[in-house]
C-alpha cells in the first residue's frame, strides 16, 4: 500500500499544484514533497527526530525546496535512493504506508472540492497495524 499512496501523492500533487495548501500545518504540497524527499532520502533527516539537529533539516529542505517542483514530484514517484532504508521493501511497508497515506490525505482534505475516499477495497490492516507504532513516535 506504500507505493500506492506514494503513487496516488504524486499524481495529486502534480494535479493540484505546489503552492496549493496541505493540512500539515503551514506546508504548501510543495513543503510537503521537499518533507518526504528528505526523510526518505538524506542524512540531515535525523533533524526530524532530534529537535537539537533540526536546522540541519531545515537547510536541506531550503537546497531541496529551489529545485523545479515537477522534478522533485518525479524524484519522490521514483522511490527511495538505494541506500535508504526504506529502499528495503518490508520496512517501506512498515514505515511509508502510514506516512504516505496520511499525507496524502492532508492534501487532499485542504483542497476545497475534496470528498472522503472509500476505504473499503484496502486491507483492514493497511494502517492501523502501524498507527500504534507511529503514534508514538
């Protein structure tokens, strides 16, 4: 389901537009690709986790955030890099569906014509086997 979220993510982002607003706070679409690409993809992610290194999350977002925002969708469509952890498919499972459908819905629910999505073709497990874990993370 990762890669379906991921996939479904992109296709809206690139549909709605990059200074399109996101339900993640002050993100526009574009801020939250540039997220994504960075905890997935670089080393100055561990600013997510650890507050004190957070600046270095910030610059990377900042040199990310000036590429060309159809380049940076694709980027995230391609996947993870190779030496990225969630290049492994069982931890993409465990570690991107719930992301990626979460953030997928924050664009989706900031738009003003948006509708809910009928669950009921996915897994009953698809996220809340991972939920518990991430929440408390």
């Amino acid at each position: 389901m990762a890669q379906s979220e991921r996939a479904a993510l992109c296709d809206l982002a690139l549909q709605v537009g990059e200074d399109q607003p996101t339900l993640s706070g002050d993100w526009t679409v574009k801020d939250l690709v540039v997220h994504l690409l960075v905890r997935e993809g670089s080393p100055a992610a561990v600013g997510i986790l650890l507050s004190p290194l957070s600046k270095l999350t910030d610059l990377e977002s900042q040199r990310l955030g000036r590429r060309d925002f159809a380049v940076l969708v694709e980027k995230l469509r391609s996947g993870p890099p190779v030496y990225s952890p969630y290049a492994v498919p069982r931890l993409d499972a465990l570690l991107n569906t719930l992301e990626f459908f979460v953030h997928h819905e924050d664009i989706r629910r900031a738009q003003p014509d948006w509708s809910a999505r009928d669950l009921a073709t996915r897994p009953r497990s698809c996220c809340g086997r991972w939920s518990a874990p991430a929440a408390r993370a």
